[in-house]
C-alpha cells in the first residue's frame, strides 16, 4: 500500500471513529451532520466525499464495521452456551462481559440505532443480527445435544431469544458502570453474571426438553 493509500486509509477510519463517537454520545446517528464529522477529524466537508457517498453509506460502513467486531465476541459466548458445564458457561459468559468492556461504543452504537431514526441503518442493523441468528442456528442443529428438535424454525426462533437476550444483557452490564462503583460494583457484576449463567442454564433446559 502507498503513503497516498495508506492516509486515505487513516482518514477514513477516522471518519468512522468520529460517527461512532458522536452517535454513542449521547444522540442518534440520524441527528449528526455530515459537517460535525468532517468538522471532529480536521477535514474539509468535501473531504468527506473522498471515502463515502454520503452520511448513509457510511452509516452502512459503521454497521458493518462494528458488527464485525461483535461477531467474534458472540462467537464466545456461543461456545459457552453449547458447553454441558456449568462452570464453562460461567467462564464464557465472564470472556463476554469483558468484551464488551473493551468495545462499549460498538455495543451502544447497535443497540441505540436499531431503533433509531436512520431507516438504512436499522436495516443494516437487522440483517446483521439475522446473520448472528442463522449462525447460532446452525450451531444447534449441527450439535447432538439438539437433534431432537426436528423443525428449523423452531431452532430459529430459540436463537432468535438467545441472541437478543446477548443485547440485553450487554447493555444491562454496560448499565452497572453508571450506577455503582468500587467494591459494590464488583459485588453487582458478579451477581449478574451468575444471573446470566442461570437464565442461560434454564434457557438450554427448555431446549433440551423441547417438543415441537
């Protein structure tokens, strides 16, 4: 890659940096103008149109660029949900808390504008997490644990609840940093990651005795 290349590289991530940050600040992306982004990284407002079309295209590039991302933490914990141990799923469910503290931004960002005002991004939004829906799916019927359930809408609907429950546990836990501190927020944490284990530990229970 050329120097040339590589800074129109550089200035297109920080491009999508600035949305990311400005759309996790407290407002939505459909609110922030293309100029306040140009404006965050120290470039002209033409600048912008050297990397994207417009707003909405690189509203589809954050989508994709955050969702990528999740994909491999939601891969963790679809290997702890998979697991017979209690204590594997407790331990996977820990690795997934702290993902999420490393990238809380990403977290905000898809669970605020899935719902948000940009009809292009909830639509990026929605197939993304079908993709995670399908995958989880996949993982159930290739795993003997699950052969039972004869019907593909079935696992659907099942992975369905397990990956939107991953939503809400995330913001949940994103939501106790703003609440407590110190010694009580460890004390916070660690119960809510024992009341995830359950509700995952029932959750697969459910499954394994599931009748269609």
């Amino acid at each position: 890659m050329s120097i040339r290349d590589e800074r129109k590289q550089q200035s297109r991530q920080a491009l999508l940096d600035a949305a990311l940050k400005l759309s996790t600040s407290g407002r939505s992306f459909s609110t922030i103008s293309l100029r306040e982004i140009a404006r965050e990284v120290g470039l002209v407002p033409t600048a912008f149109y050297r990397h994207f079309e417009d707003m909405e295209k690189l509203g589809e590039a954050l989508v994709e660029q955050v969702s990528g991302r999740l994909h491999e933490v939601i891969l963790q914990l679809r290997q702890g949900y998979l697991s017979h141990e209690n204590a594997k799923t407790q331990t996977s469910i820990k690795l997934f808390f702290r993902a999420v503290d490393q990238s809380p931004q990403d977290w905000i960002f898809l669970i605020a504008e899935r719902w948000g005002g940009s009809v292009t991004i909830r639509d990026e939004i929605t197939k993304e997490i079908d993709i995670l829906i399908n995958d989880l799916s996949k993982d159930l019927n290739e795993n003997n644990r699950f052969k039972h359930v004869q019907s593909a809408d079935d696992l659907y609907v099942m992975s369905s609840i397990l990956i939107n429950l991953s939503f809400t546990w995330a913001m949940t836990w994103l939501n106790l940093n703003t609440r407590y501190s110190g010694g009580e927020l460890i004390d916070m944490q660690q119960q809510y990651i024992e009341q995830v284990s359950t509700q995952v530990r029932l959750l697969f229970r459910g499954i394994a005795n599931w009748q269609g």
